[in-house]
C-alpha cells in the first residue's frame, strides 16, 4: 500500500513538470499587435448575424427557416422581449418623479 501511494505522489508531481522549453520569441510572435477594435466596427459585426459573414446563400436560407420554425427560439425570444419591458418598466420607478401642484383654499 505504502508503495503505491508513494507511486501516486511521484505520478501526480511529474505531471506537473514543463517537458519542452519554450522561449518567449515564440510566444510575442503570435500575439496580434492590436487586441481591441474600434467601436463602430464591434458595433457592425455585432448587428450582423453570424451566418451572413460566409456569404452562401444556402445556409442564409437554413438558417432563416430554422428560425422561423422552430418554435421554442420563438417562446424564448418573447420571454427575453417580455425582461426588457419588465426592466424598463422597474427602472422607471427609479427616476425623481416632480409634483407641482396649485391648491387654493379660502
């Protein structure tokens, strides 16, 4: 037993051991130069689904029958549109609401 929990702690500490050396060269040059885009062109391909950048018209007409048809994307779709309006409408009540008010008496 004690020989084969000393083999375990040998097997789980040499898996931890770098084999290869890799230099830092390697490593600078494949990073991108630039890691962020500008925000007008996030923006755009943001709003553009992610099917239309292959540019086939064949998967732009599955994809568009997909979503048409499938009907638990379209209950889910609704639900997400229905937590929008309920958040819109709790965070109006947290705006200052002004009250003006004439009052005569006698």
């Amino acid at each position: 037993m004690r020989i084969f929990l000393i083999f375990i702690l040998l097997f789980s500490l040499s898996a931890c051991m770098q084999t290869q050396n890799y230099s830092n060269e390697v490593r600078l040059k494949q990073s991108p130069d630039n890691w962020q885009s500008d925000f007008t062109t996030a923006a755009n391909q943001a709003e553009q689904a992610w099917y239309q950048h292959y540019a086939t018209p064949a998967l732009d007409i599955l994809v568009t029958q997909v979503l048409q048809n499938n009907l638990r994307l379209q209950q889910l779709k609704l639900a997400a549109e229905i937590q929008s309006k309920q958040l819109t409408i709790v965070q109006a009540n947290l705006w200052p609401s002004l009250l003006i008010g004439f009052d005569a008496r006698r």
